[in-house]
C-alpha cells in the first residue's frame, strides 16, 4: 500500500493512503529521512519509495507550470 506523508504532528505522522483515508503513523515507525510530501510503501516495513515520490514532484511541477502559461 502507498501513502504520502502530509504532515508532522507532535508523536505521529499524518498519511493520505491511495483511498483518500488520512491515517496516523507513529514517528519511530517511519525513516528518519522522510519529509512532508514522500511517498511511503506501507506494509511489514515503512520505507520511503524513491522512484514514486520523484515521479509525484515531477508530476506536481508540471501542473505547476501549467498554471503560469
């Protein structure tokens, strides 16, 4: 299962899953690395998936781009 990480909250990381459900994940849970935005592979690890979440930034600075043509 995919998520992305949508924020930092006290003892817990917010993530959207892929079906929209925002859940809680405790920090020591997820890598020491990750940051607001990266997108998680969720299972019997949490690893932070490095092809998708560069595919996502990549995807955002096009719409961004988009946006100012």
């Amino acid at each position: 299962m995919l998520g992305i990480i949508d924020r930092f909250e006290e003892e817990f990381v917010v993530v959207e899953l892929e079906t929209k459900k925002l859940i809680n994940i405790e920090k020591n849970k997820i890598p020491i690395e990750a940051i607001v935005g990266d997108v998680l592979n969720i299972g019997n690890y949490i690893t932070v998936d490095l092809k998708e979440t560069e595919k996502r930034k990549k995807y955002i600075e096009k719409l961004t781009e988009d946006l100012w043509e």
